[in-house]
C-alpha cells in the first residue's frame, strides 16, 4: 500500500483531532461563561453548545481511531471507521442546517424564551434571577424585551412596575410604579434588550456553525482516503 494514502489519512484525522479539541474547547468555555446575557436565554440556547460539545468530544475519540486504523492498515476497520464518519458527516450537516435555522428565526425564538425569565422577575424563589436581570438592564442599558413598556405585560410589572435595573439612578425600589410616572422616559431606559441577545446568539451559532462546516470537510476527506486504503490494503493481500 502506498504510503500517501497512509499518511494522508493520519493527516487529515490529525486535524479532526485538532478540530474536535477546538469544538470542544468553543463549547466548554460557552457553557462556563458566566456572562450577563446567560440569564435571558432558554434552555434550549444552551442545547447548541452542549451538543457541540458532545460532538467534538465524540470526533475526538474518532479522529484517534483513524489514525490506529491508518496505523494497522487493516481493511475492515476501515470500512467500519468509514461507516461510522458517514453517519456522522449526516449528523452535522443536519446540525449545520439546524444552527442556520436558528440563525434565520432567532428573534422569534428568543422572545418566548425571554418572556418566560422576565416573568419570573420578582418571584422570591428567583431572588438570583431578580438579581442577573437586574444587573443584565442596567449594564446593557435596556429595559424589557422590545422597550420599557413590556413590563406592563409582564408579572411583576402588573401594568405599574418596572424592574429596578431599567431604572437609569437604580436604587432598591425604583422601579415601583414608573410605568405610571409621566416622567417614565426620562427615568428609564427605552430600548428593549432583545437586540443584545440576538446579536449574542448569532455570533455562538456562527463560531459553531464554522466549526461545524470544517468538521464536514475534513469528515469527507477521511472518508474518501479510507476507503482509498481499504482498497489497497485488499489488493495488495491477494498479491
């Protein structure tokens, strides 16, 4: 067998490897992150890094497979870690479609997830939450979803209140029947968070989505070049 083929299958799983790692690195620190824009987003929005996550950790492991496969040139293992890289080059093509998706309906799919957290403001089992979402408007100079009125809507809000982050002085308190303040637009901030956590949103699915796309193309490479082995080792048993 020639060793191009050899060693251009330990190559290109040498970079699966590479890139398994550097998914897995993406999605670990996207998880750990204790950012302000965390307690806004659903479950769900942590679902995309965690299955990265597990995709990279899998690749990984598979990558070094591919090398000993390319190592002992035997040409079953490789029909097998050709099969096995095919249903996966499946799995994050479906996964790319799906962080696109994502990408083109964010605002849609953010907005529930938000109205379920802004609704839970105030709650005294969620006093940390009370706390993040405070800390999240004030910092990012925003109140509600789309504006400041959303509170109207919202639980804690209750046509009267806003929270006390939105309040531009904060003090414990402030909030407390703003929304029928005339003075409101002066005492608070305007502008809905929504768009800060869109943007946040498709910046994670863009670095993963990229990922994602490299993995695919390194995943047909492998494919190609074991099969290319397999050959030859089967041809070159018969001799």
């Amino acid at each position: 067998m020639g060793c191009v083929s050899k060693y251009g299958l330990l190559t290109i799983n040498f970079f699966v490897v590479a890139f398994g790692l550097c998914v897995v690195g993406v999605s670990a620190a996207i998880l750990r992150q204790n950012t302000i824009y965390g307690v806004v987003l659903s479950n769900l929005f942590y679902s995309v890094p965690l299955t990265t996550l597990l995709a990279g950790i899998f690749l990984t492991c598979l990558g070094v497979l591919g090398c000993l496969g390319a190592i002992k040139e035997h040409p079953v293992l490789l029909k097998i870690y050709a099969a096995v890289v095919m249903v996966l080059l499946i799995v994050a093509m479906t996964a790319g479609i799906t962080m696109l998706v994502f990408t083109a309906n964010t605002s849609s799919f953010l907005v529930r997830g938000m109205t379920n957290v802004f609704n839970e403001y105030g709650s005294e089992d969620k006093e940390y939450l009370t706390h993040d979402l405070d800390i999240f408007q004030h910092t990012m100079h925003c109140c509600g979803i789309v504006s400041y009125t959303d509170w109207a809507n919202f639980t804690y809000g209750n046509n009267t209140n806003v929270a006390d982050g939105c309040c531009r002085n904060q003090t414990l308190g402030c909030g407390e029947g703003l929304l029928q303040n005339p003075q409101v637009e002066d005492l608070v901030y305007m502008k809905g968070c929504l768009s800060f956590v869109v943007n946040a949103f498709d910046a994670i699915c863009l670095t993963l989505g990229i990922l994602t796309f490299a993995l695919v193309c390194f995943q047909a490479l492998s494919i190609a070049w074991a099969c290319i082995i397999a050959k030859d080792s089967r041809r070159y048993a018969h001799i």
